[in-house]
C-alpha cells in the first residue's frame, strides 16, 4: 500500500514553482486591459448583497420575487453581501478573490487524477496559458462572482468524483447550482461515480438545492417567475444563428439549455467520457444562449482544458485554443456579426462531435478508474 502511495504521488504531475511565478504574471498582465473599466457587473451584487440582509426594503427571502433581474443564486449573494459589508474595498476584494479563483482552478486541474491519465506539466501550461486571459475579463472586467463560485466548485466536483467521493461531488455541484442556476446541467456527473454511492450522491445534491432555495420558494411564489427574466438575443448570438430571431429570450429557451444540457452531459458519462460532463453542458448553454458575454465563454474554456488534458491528450490542447480562437478571441475581429454567431455554433456543435467521435473513453466502476485502449490488430515483431 506505501509502495503504491508513493507510486502515484511520483506520477502525479506538478508545475514547479518558476511555471507558478510565470502564471501568476500571465495573469496580471492581462488584468491591465480591464483597469479602466473593471467589475461592470459589480452593481447586481452590490445591490443583490445589500437587499439579501435588508427583508424590510423588499429584500431577505423576497429579493428574487421583486428583483428578477438578479440572477445570482442564493449562495454568490451571500458572498456578495458580505464583500457588500466592507463598504468600499469590497467590490476590490472580490476582484482580488475572482482573479485567485483562476489559478486556484489551473490547481485543482493539475491535482485532478482520472484513470491513469499522465498529464504532463507541458500540456497542463499550455492549457493554463490559454484560459487564464479569458478569466481575467471574467474577474477584472465583469466580476461576475456567481459564475466564478459555480465553475470552482464544478472543478472541485470533478476532482472527488475521480476519487469516487459521492456525498462529496453532491455537495459540490450543489454549490455550484447555489452559485448560479446554469450550473444545475452538471448533475449528470455524479453518475460518473461508483453505482454503490449514487443513491448517496443524489440525495446530497437535492439537500444542496434545497437548502438554498427553498427558503426563497416559499416566502415568495414569485422567485419561480423570476427564471421567465429575458434577455436580448443579440445579432452574434448562437442562438440566432441557429434561425431563432426574436428580439428576446423565447419562454422555452432556459428549459431547454438545463434539459438539453444534462442529456447530452449524460450521454458524454454513460459513454465513458465523464470529464467532458461540463464541457457537454456549457457547449449548449452557449449554442442555446441569446446573450454573448465574454465571461460566458470563461466556462467554455475551463471545460475544453478537461477534454484536452484527460480525453483528447494530444500534445497541442485543440479544444481550448478553438474555443479561445473563434469564441473569444474573435469577437475582436471585424467579421459580420452573423458570422461571428455561426462561429460560436459551428464550436459548440463540431466540438459536440469531435468529443464523441475522436476521443475515448474512461470507465469508472466501483471506486476505480480505467481507460480503455485500443488493442491492436496486428501481432508484435
């Protein structure tokens, strides 16, 4: 048991220390195209924070109710309300905590082990080179907290399903969930757990939405309307694109991003390619989304660095440079809007098939991890 201990700390992969210095000054630089116009979104969870402790002004468990533009799950204005508590360096602070939030997650990545998967220190920086500039607009310019807290701890639920850690994963995507309602497509990953701890890891998941919910749900029935809240569809939209061309968010298309979502995220772990449960689900959001906000693409991009690192393994990571190319880095260019929307679809879909055509698969059962490989036809020499 110590000799296989020590085996798989050996394998294990860790960026050493001058690769941690170099990221987190990766990083910083690209913070410095968001000063001048840092946390724009701040203002929801400001005022979001503000009214979750304050039920006499139209607040406490009444804030969705009869402020619907608010959709930040229960968890992020908790947050919110107390970096509200810290008066004027709180909108500081979160940035502060958003941007840690990005190397905390290139982190858990490197500590996630499935199967026998080697990640190489390599792959992993390439991977972390890209994402890192998309998350600095997440943190910097928009500081969308409820979007940050949800992929932490979707990462963080990926990592304990790959220890087969059922109460745990529930838990997290839980969280996730409590954190921004998207994140509730991610539920398919606990049946990348062993059988005999589903029933368990269900059943922690739906005390983890109802214990931030409800409350919510039931002092006021309108929380329920508050998922009706729309959009503009804007003219680079996936979503138009695909030929939907009302001017907001139809009444089906926020069902239809949670189903759709966990279907095909359930399909990608029912066909032994559990790590690429987020990218299935944020590949339909975005397909299916009326809005294009940069920030939605930071969800994208940690997802394709999971099919690159432990699906495809290729030693350029082509999932997360597409998906920074023509998702994000695009939009910069000037293309017809309507192409730029076809870009976005044409990812999500050619991405869609590309996971379940080129990649293989990792089983999980029982607590153990395997990866299945091709035998060869041919005898050896």
């Amino acid at each position: 048991m110590h000799c296989a201990l020590l085996t798989e700390r050996r394998r294990r992969p860790h960026l050493p220390a001058p690769a941690w210095a170099a990221l987190a000054a990766w990083a910083a630089v690209w913070t410095l195209p968001h000063l001048d116009h840092s946390a724009l979104s701040w203002r929801f969870f400001a005022l979001g924070g503000h009214l979750l402790t304050r039920p006499g002004i139209g607040g406490g468990l009444h804030v969705y109710g009869r402020h619907p533009v608010l959709q930040i799950g229960p968890l992020a204005l908790a947050a919110a309300a107390g970096f509200d508590s810290l008066g004027g360096a709180g909108r500081l602070c979160a940035v502060l905590v958003l941007a840690t939030i990005g190397l905390v997650l290139v982190a858990v990545v490197e500590r996630t082990r499935v199967a026998d998967v080697a990640v190489t220190p390599r792959r992993l920086l390439l991977c972390a080179v890209l994402f890192l500039p998309v998350w600095m607009e997440l943190a910097f310019h928009y500081t969308h907290l409820d979007d940050g807290l949800a992929l932490l701890f979707a990462a963080l639920a990926v990592q304990t399903a790959a220890k087969d850690r059922p109460v745990w994963t529930g838990v997290l995507l839980a969280l996730a969930a409590d954190s921004k309602p998207w994140a509730v497509a991610f539920v398919p990953l606990l049946l990348a757990v062993g059988r005999h701890g589903r029933t368990r890891a269900f059943a922690a998941w739906a005390v983890g939405l109802a214990a931030a919910w409800a409350p919510f749900l039931l002092a006021d029935t309108r929380t329920l309307t508050a998922a009706k809240f729309a959009i503009p569809n804007t003219a680079t939209s996936a979503l138009r694109a695909l030929g939907v061309t009302s001017s907001g968010t139809p009444t089906w298309d926020r069902p239809a991003q949670f189903l759709l979502g966990a279907l095909v995220a359930a399909v990608a772990v029912k066909t032994g390619r559990w790590p690429a449960a987020l990218f299935a689900a944020l590949s339909i959001r975005i397909l299916l989304d009326p809005g294009t906000y940069a920030y939605y693409t930071a969800g994208l991009v940690l997802a394709a660095v999971y099919v690159d690192l432990f699906l495809a393994r290729r030693a350029i990571p082509l999932f997360t440079a597409f998906a920074v190319a023509g998702v994000y880095a695009l939009r910069a260019t000037p293309v017809d809007l309507g192409t730029l929307g076809a870009i976005r679809a044409g990812y999500c879909l050619l991405g869609l098939a590309a996971l379940f055509r080129l990649t293989p698969s990792v089983r999980s059962a029982n607590g153990r991890t395997s990866v299945r490989v091709p035998i060869p036809t041919r005898s050896m020499p």
